[in-house]
C-alpha cells in the first residue's frame, strides 16, 4: 500500500507548483504562434470560457508514475473539489478565493491562494489565455491540441499544460510541472458538462 506521503505529494501536485522564492519572479518567454494556432487559443478560450460546471472522473499520475484515482467537480467561477478514491484520505476543495487541502488520515489542512495555484486559472471568471497568462507551447498533432502556460510575472512558479481533443474540442486534462521540474498528470474521463451542481460539496474543510 502506498504511503500517506505519496498520496499528500501528488495531490498537491495537481494543483499546487511549489515555487522556490528565487525562481518565482521569472519572465514568460512567449511562444511562437501562427495565425492557424493563434485561432486555436481564441477557440479553446471560447470553449473554456462557456464552462459552468464539470464533472468527471480522474486518473493522476505522479513524478514516479504512481497513480491515483477520483472523482473532479467544477463549478465555474471559483469552485473546484477534487475526491480522492480510497485508500487516499485527501480532499482539495476550491471556494472563496482559496484552496485547501485535507488530509483526513490526520486532520492535517493547508491553505494557499486560488491565485497561486495553476488551475486557479480556469476557474476564473474572465478566462482569458493573455496578459497576466502567457502561452509559452503550443502543439496540435494526433488529434490533440496542447496548450502550456505560465502566470505572466512569475513564470518560475511552474507551469500548466492544457490537453484538448480537437474533434470535437474538448478538455481531456493536463498536467502540472512545478518549480523543480517535477510532474504531476491528470488525464478526465466520463466528462459532464452543465447541470446543476450541490454547493454543499464546496465548503472549505477545517481541522476539527
């Protein structure tokens, strides 16, 4: 059985990039785009855009290629809970400009900012791939579309690789690389989009 310290580190690895303080203020180097990529960006802003809800069942790989399964639910903008399936106690929920992690095995939860997390930029209400987001890769072959992006100011926090199936256009996941190059994947499966969601599944854990 894997330890608690593997399930806590890839769980945080879904949406955390645990920058290191020289690194964080790093320059985006923007990629090169075509006109035919350009249109790309535009289309998969659209598509991400329209998001209300999502929910969908998941499979994470982790830097060691450990993998962990669960069930992803977001309610755009600003709400996200990731369950994971047992034997994994741990639980991240996004609500109210925050993310916590639980780690129910020892009531253990820790905080960070949605605004420091990579995903923190889908939940946004004004999604947009420019400015404070920059596109630094861009790739479309096989059928899929990838799109890697770095916060604009702070590009060596880590960043997000967005991965889309061209026909139809649709998330498929992404994966995370943090400041230490390590790599956390998460591809969705069983997607539904739209529907009402129960908010109650967004309250913030705390330590009893």
């Amino acid at each position: 059985m894997m330890n608690r310290s593997f399930f806590r580190a890839a769980a945080l690895g879904t949406l955390f990039s645990s920058a290191l303080p020289a690194m964080a203020f790093a320059q985006a180097t923007p990629a090169t785009l075509r006109p035919a990529d350009q249109g790309w960006i535009s289309r998969i802003e659209e598509m991400l855009g329209k998001i209300t809800t999502l929910q969908a069942r998941f499979r994470q790989t982790a830097v060691d290629g450990g993998t962990t399964l669960g069930t992803a639910t977001l309610d755009r903008p600003g709400r996200m809970r990731f369950d994971y399936d047992k034997p994994s106690p741990l639980l991240l929920v996004a609500n109210d400009g925050r993310v916590v992690f639980q780690d129910r095995s020892v009531d253990q939860v820790t905080t960070l900012p949605l605004d420091r997390t990579p995903l923190g930029l889908l939940l946004r209400p004004d999604l947009r791939l420019s400015g404070d987001v920059t596109v630094t890769g861009f790739e479309h072959q096989n059928g899929q579309v990838r799109v890697q992006l770095v916060r604009t100011q702070s590009a060596g926090e880590g960043n997000l690789t967005l991965v889309f199936s061209d026909v139809p256009l649709a998330l498929l996941g992404w994966s995370v690389v943090d400041a230490q190059g390590r790599t956390t994947t998460i591809a969705l499966s069983d997607v539904r989009l739209g529907g009402n969601v129960s908010q109650s599944l967004f309250a913030l854990p705390k330590a009893d």
